[in-house]
C-alpha cells in the first residue's frame, strides 16, 4: 500500500478549509504507486485525489509537475487538473508534507492490454507530445545520466548477491552507453515515466494520464523509449510480441518521428531500461522494511538492456 503518510478525518476536514469543494465526506487511501501517499477524497457531490508528496518527491518541482498537467488539462488533453485553493495555490502542507488536491479522473489501469489498447496508449503520448509543447516552464530531468551514476555509487557500497551480479552489467552498460543524449532531437516536456499504470482505459479508450511526478524538458524520443520499455516487456522482462510494433504505431500516426530520432530510438532504449534497472535497484537494496511497499525485481528491467542492443 502507497500510504506513508497517515491523514486521519479530522486532519483533512482541517485542509479542505482552505479549499471550496463542498463539506468533507470520507477518505480512502489508494494502495497504487511507490513514490507518494494518496487518498481518494470524497466531498459533498466530488471525488477528488489528495496527494502527500513525499521525500522523494523534490516540493520545488511542483509547479512544474502540476502546471504541467493543468496546461494539458486546459487543452483538452485527459490529465487531472489541480484543484486551487482560495488563495490561488496548488500546494499547502499536511502532516508536514506537500499536498495537493488533483481531479479524479474515471477510468482504470489495464494489467493485459489489448494490441488495440497500446495503440491507443501510443496515440496518447504522441498527442501528449504535440500538446505539451506550448508549455513555457522547464525542469531538467531528475533522473538523468548524471543521477544514475550516483545510484550506482551508492549502490556500489551494499550491493550483494544478485544485486551484484545485476550492479555489474549496469556498470558495463554505463561505459558503453556514455552520454546517450544528443542535442539535434527534439526536445519538449515529457511525462518520464509513461508506464501501464499510469494510463488509464474507460470503456475501450484512454480516459486518462496521471502521475506526472518525474516530468521534466528532456528528449521526446527517450520519453517513446521508457514508455516502449514499459509497454512492450511482460513483469519478466521478456517481450510481448507485436506490443512494441503497436505502441510505435499509434505514437507516430500522430507524431511520426524524424530520422534522427529513429536511428537513435535503440541506444535511447537501452538507457531507458539501464535508468529504471538502476532506481529498482538502488530502492531494493536500501529498502525499509518499516514501509508497506514491496521493491520492484530490477532484473526485470535489466533484461530488456540485450534486446535493445540487438536492435541497434
């Protein structure tokens, strides 16, 4: 369960007086994610989302984060909007921690998806592309090259066992991959984190994308290589046939993309599957058992390193 953080009733009912939604109804803690606590939030005739940003979650990245869904929201693209407070804010502080209020957005996450389903999953991260370019705010990329070799070094100093054997051909992956970013891709912001779970499906068709917490300005190319990375891969790390050919279609039927980016999606790939290999890796071996969240296999996402590197 994703709840590190404890709100009780009264202690909402406290926060909401700062906003206009109507007289506070119950509060349901919501066991999807790892990174922050979320409610479900009922108030008179509402359903909203109340998220407690945890450590993890760096507060200065906020407006970035929630603006940028709101810019989206305001074009007509299904990302839940902040809800303001009275003073004109997103963001006030609960139990110590930054907290918002988000619309709710209908729907639920597919855990098979259909060939026609990660189509339309693509469809939507290309039109995200296309819709978040107007977006004047910036924010570099969190978990970029430069933070994956600090996980590594932090890991150089617990990992053992298979971790080890998993740390090692990351280190191997680190010196061949270099600095996979190139300066003539397109560049705009991108969602970073564009996995299953995060899409979700109302009766056959995208009715949102939420979690936008790793949103940064980095290349869209590596924004289509996480999200093919997520897509086209089964929970071991083997491809699910035609999925990756699926996603790529319904992504370039609305932005197809340009040579370069082509010629350089595999070594993006790769990249994609060493950055997520490494947090897994580094959240499994410095894990706190006193949290109510297990830590995802790394090797999972170490096993889609080869097939990128087969395509390039």
């Amino acid at each position: 369960m994703a709840v590190f953080t404890p709100v009780s009733d009264d202690q909402a009912r406290a926060f909401l007086e700062t906003y206009d939604l109507g007289a506070f109804r119950a509060l349901h803690p919501i066991a999807e994610g790892v990174e922050n606590t979320n409610y479900r939030l009922e108030t008179e005739g509402a359903r909203h989302v109340l998220t407690l940003f945890e450590a993890r979650t760096d507060a200065a990245s906020l407006p970035f984060c929630l603006g940028l869904t709101d810019h989206l929201a305001g074009r007509g693209f299904a990302a839940p909007r902040p809800v303001r407070n009275r003073d004109g804010g997103w963001v006030g502080t609960l139990n110590g921690r930054p907290a918002a209020v988000i619309e709710w957005l209908s729907g639920a996450w597919l855990r098979d998806p259909s060939p026609s389903e990660v189509e339309a999953a693509g469809a939507m991260l290309g039109r995200l592309h296309l819709e978040a370019g107007g977006f004047a705010v910036a924010r570099a990329n969190p978990v970029g090259p430069v933070a994956w070799r600090a996980l590594a070094d932090r890991c150089q100093t617990a990992a053992t066992g298979e971790d080890r054997v998993i740390l090692d051909g990351v280190e191997a992956a680190l010196v061949r991959l270099g600095d996979p970013w190139t300066d003539d891709l397109p560049r705009g912001p991108i969602h970073a984190d564009y996995f299953p779970d995060n899409v979700l499906f109302d009766d056959g068709a995208v009715s949102g994308v939420i979690d936008f917490y790793f949103g940064c300005t980095d290349l869209l190319a590596y924004d289509l290589a996480i999200a093919l990375s997520a897509w086209g891969f089964d929970g071991t790390g083997t491809p699910i046939p035609g999925a990756i050919e699926a996603f790529r279609r319904g992504y370039e039927a609305v932005r197809p993309l340009t040579p370069p980016e082509a010629a350089t999606l595999p070594h993006l790939g790769e990249a994609a599957a060493i950055r997520f290999t490494l947090t897994r890796l580094h959240d499994r071996i410095f894990h706190d058992p006193t949290k109510l969240v297990t830590p995802k296999d790394p090797g999972a996402f170490f096993r889609r390193a080869p097939w990128w590197r087969e395509m390039g």
